[in-house]
C-alpha cells in the first residue's frame, strides 16, 4: 500500500481560549499566486497569545497560528513571478490587501478594509510548511535567512513602524514593556543616538538588567519617574493603566504611541495630562513599503536579535514561558 506522505506536522488552535494541538495535517499547496514555504523558523508574538486566549474576535476555526514566518521556497503556484523554488522568504502578519478600498488606494494598506491577517485569518507558520501570497513575501538578507530573523517580521516590524511615529527631533524616549520589539527598537534608536529610558512591570529585574546591557540610559519599574522628561513614549505592554503613565512624564508635545494591537481599558485621567499639544497614537498593522524599509535598515545597524528557540511540538511550552515574562528577547519555533 502506498504510504502516505503530503502530511505535515502543525500546532493547531482548534477553538479559543485552549491549548494549541500538535496534529497530522495536509501540506498546502501553492495555488494561483502563491508560494509554498518550507518554513525554517516562526517566532511568537504576544498577538498570538491575544489570539490563542480569545481576546481577538473572529479568528479562523481551526488555526494554524504565527506570523514571523522565516523559510525556504518549496514550490510555487501559477503566475508566480517574484521568487523561485530555494529562495529564502518572510511572511509577516500582512497577508493580504484588497488593493481597492480608499485606505489601499491611500497608501494606508494597513487599514485596508479587506485585509487578511497570517496566523489569525489565514494559516501561519506554526506548522512544517505554510502558503502565501507572492505579493505579501519578503526577501530576506543573508544574515537573517534563520531564526534569528524571524522576530524581525512583527516584533521588528511593528517596532519599526512605532519607531517612525516618533516625532523626529525627540531624543529621549521612553518603552513601556521591555521584550521582542522593545529590544529590537533599541538597537535602531541607539543607532540614531536617541536615550531610551526602559520600563518593565516592577520588580522584573532581569528585563531592566537586558534593557541596560543594549544601551538603554535609565531602566526601572513602570510606576517610576524617569530622569527627564521624555519626548515621545512607545507602550508594548497590553496595559492600558501605562498610557496616563507614560503622559505624566511627557514633555510638552510628546507623543504616547501604543504599538500592541490589544490593550486592556485606559483609566480616565485629567485633561492636563494631554494638555500642551501631547498626543496618543495607536499604531496598527503595517504596510509592505513598512516591511521593505526595515529589512534594509536592519543589516545596516546591524539588528541582533536575542533568542531563545524551541521545537515546534513544545510550542505551548514557550507560550507559557512567554506569558511569565521568563523570555529575555524573543521566542522562535524551530521546525
Ligand atoms: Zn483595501
Ligand atoms: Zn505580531
């Protein structure tokens, strides 16, 4: 009898707010447009755990979670033009645009009232191998055709496109939560001479210790004052409270930028805390031209990422290590 082989391993969300499964399931095959990817690496970002524990509406059912997709192109579909078979490949949280809204037709595509999202509305790369679109890949340099690059495709990613809200002429600037995109924005406002003072949930000594060591000048709990008065902030952690925070110890004009795509409620707050033209932003998704730009910069800083890497079957293992806040830099799924 003729064994069975388009089989592939994958840890599977089969509804929300349970465990991912590690199943059988079939290979994708590449359709018209697509390419297929053997994937090398596949970070976690804490979207997936927003994901995984419910707090984002409308998931697919079942879900092959992951979005920091690092691989290697297996074979690729009708009208393929961009890449070829053994070309390495990211797939970031961008899966699709319709090209055709106002907010595509705006430059916004990240607004993009069609989108589809990998590893949410489409399958990611929690799993041996995914399929993407052509025209939402990206070539990767070199030195990140491995696990070390898969953080760059949403923690450096959104990270960046946090970064470039800062108004340009700020020069301290604070992070609130200090893990995967935070010590990637670092390296990039460190290159630019800018302070970064850190902040971690109090007490997380190890964090402030790693916010240090990668140049940041101040690093404390998130209830502190800093030293000066900061120009902009930019929020990671999913904590509304540290909105109001951050503004108290905004200069005038700064700006708060939360860079998370969930956050629990803001608590009210005085108005004076805004007064003086501050600002709070909100920074969603992003664009290819986002994805194009950070992937050249980063070889020039050079980015490093710090990882810690696990088998893809303890998938769960990591999440839970995640969660704890036990992971200095980044966690990588490695197939
Ligand atoms: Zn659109
Ligand atoms: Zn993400």
């Amino acid at each position: 009898m003729a064994q069975i082989t388009n089989l592939m391993g994958a840890m599977v969300l089969e509804k929300p707010a349970t465990e991912l499964v590690y199943k059988k399931v079939a290979i994708p095959v590449a359709g018209q447009g697509q390419v297929q990817i053997k994937v090398t690496a596949c970070g976690i970002c804490r979207t997936d755990l927003h994901i995984i524990d419910g707090e984002l509406a409308y998931p697919l059912q079942p879900l092959i979670p992951g979005h920091e997709i690092v691989g290697i192109v297996s074979a690729i579909g009708a009208g393929v033009t961009a890449f070829n078979i053994g070309d390495t490949v990211g797939v970031a949280w961008l899966g699709f645009t319709c090209g055709r809204c106002r907010y595509c037709l705006n430059g916004q595509e990240n607004l993009c009232d069609n989108a589809r999202f990998t590893g949410y509305t489409l399958n990611g790369g929690f799993a041996e191998y995914t399929v993407a679109d052509e025209r939402f890949c990206f070539a990767i340099p070199s030195l990140y055709a491995n696990a070390q690059g898969a953080p760059l495709l949403c923690a450096g990613l959104i990270g960046y496109r946090s970064y470039c809200m800062v108004p340009e002429l700020a020069v301290n600037i604070g992070i609130y939560g200090f893990g995967a995109a935070a010590h990637i924005v670092i390296q990039l406002a460190r290159h630019q001479y800018k302070q970064v003072f850190a902040f971690t949930r109090p007490g997380d000594d190890i964090s402030q210790k790693f916010a240090l060591q990668l140049g940041a000048v101040w690093a404390g709990d998130s209830t502190q004052r800093p030293p000066e008065k900061m120009d902009a902030a930019i929020i990671f952690a999913p904590v509304g409270q540290l909105v109001p925070q951050a503004l108290l110890h905004l200069g005038k004009g700064g700006m708060v930028i939360c860079g998370g795509i969930y956050m629990s409620d803001i608590p009210s707050f005085p108005y004076k805390l805004l007064w003086q033209e501050r600002s709070i932003k909100s920074v969603a998704n992003l664009t290819r031209a986002d994805g194009r730009s950070f992937l050249a910069v980063a070889p020039t800083v050079p980015i490093h990422t710090h990882i810690t890497t696990y088998p893809l079957q303890k998938a769960n293992e990591a999440i839970y290590r995640l969660r704890q806040g036990g992971i200095e830099g980044a966690a990588v799924l490695v197939m």
